[in-house]
C-alpha cells in the first residue's frame, strides 16, 4: 500500500517571455543543523512578513531531516510547514535502513493573506520523547504573491491510499488554455507514506 497525504499541483503564470518577473517575494534560510528529543514541535525557521496587500501568496519550504535511531518504534522525525496557526504540511519518515538517512521535506501551499504581519515556520520534533534525536537541516522558506492566473489543485490533507501498480490521479487542475507567448511554472509536490518499505 502506498499513503498519499496533501498532493498539490500547482501552474503559475509568469507573464509574457518578454516580461516575466516576480514582483512581491520573502524568503529565509537555515543551513545550520539543529536537534531535539522533544515530542513537541521545535521551531526551526521562522520567515515574519507582511504583504504589500491583502490577496493570495504561494508558500513554498523545504528541509532535510533524519534520525540517529534505524528502523525501530518511537523514532520517526515529524516535520511541518504553518502559517501562522495554520499546518498546511506535515509529513513523518516512517522508517530508518540506517542511522541518519536523511529525508526531503518539501511543501507548498496557496494560502489567502490580509496585509498584515504573517509568520511561516517549519518546525520539527521526534516521536517518542528520548526515544531517538530528530535532525533537521538545510531549511529554506520562498514566499510569492500570485497574480491570479494561477492554475492550482489539491489533494487536500486527507490521506488517500492504492495498492495498484498503475498511476492514479490525486490532484489534477483540469484541462485550460494558455497563450503562445506565456511561460508557466509549474510545480508538484505530495508526501508520501508507504506501509512497509524494502531495501
């Protein structure tokens, strides 16, 4: 079985080829590693901001995170992505091969802002208090205000599960129509949660 919580998929428009550009952005970042026995959420790296105006803003963050223990009970690392109250992220590693393999957080998110101060955060904690020591590292925070000619889809934070061997659609934004001369970005992200993994 395969455990797909939160896919998005998202098409941004960036203008014209002759004018594409990004008009409203934020960013931090945390190269450093940092650790916790806690069970409760650790902040890593916090991004305050407030928008020029009120409107929608594409979040997007990333991270490194492992843990010293392999492969035994209590010793997932949990890492999350909020804004301000708000998880829009949260994904687990669900089991080590080897001490400090590390995993790739990465989430995104489509998130109404007032113009107003806000504040992104990723955080992190272990699963079992003492059990095992989470790690984090390599965490980098990008904020964009979109246009409105966004085209985007989501999963939502349910968890959807298969055990097919052929691909099945999680998130799709549907057919649309572009310009000759519009660049898109286009970005894709889930996090995924198998229940047994091999070597």
């Amino acid at each position: 079985w395969i455990f797909l919580l939160a896919a998005v998929l998202l098409l941004l428009a960036m203008s014209s080829v002759a004018s594409a550009s990004i008009t409203e952005y934020y960013n931090a970042t945390d190269y450093t590693t940092s650790s916790t026995t806690s069970a409760a959420y650790q902040q890593k790296l916090a991004l305050t901001f407030t928008p020029g105006t009120a409107g929608k803003y594409l979040i997007i963050a990333e991270a490194n995170y492992y843990s010293n223990k392999s492969n035994s009970a209590g010793t997932k690392t949990y890492v999350n992505l909020k804004v301000d109250s708000t998880v829009y992220s949260e994904v687990a590693e669900t089991q080590y091969w080897n001490a400090n393999d590390k995993a790739i957080f990465c989430a995104i998110a489509n998130v109404s802002l007032t113009a107003a101060s806000h504040t992104v955060t990723v955080n992190y904690h272990t699963q079992v208090a003492n059990t095992a020591t989470a790690y984090i590292d390599n965490v980098t925070i990008f904020v964009f205000r979109l246009d409105g000619n966004e085209k985007w889809a989501t999963s939502g934070t349910g968890l959807q599960m298969t055990s097919s061997t052929t691909l099945v659609t999680v998130a799709s934004t549907g057919s649309f129509s572009i310009g000759s001369d519009t660049i898109y970005l286009m970005i894709a992200t889930a996090n995924m949660n198998p229940s047994s993994m091999y070597k």
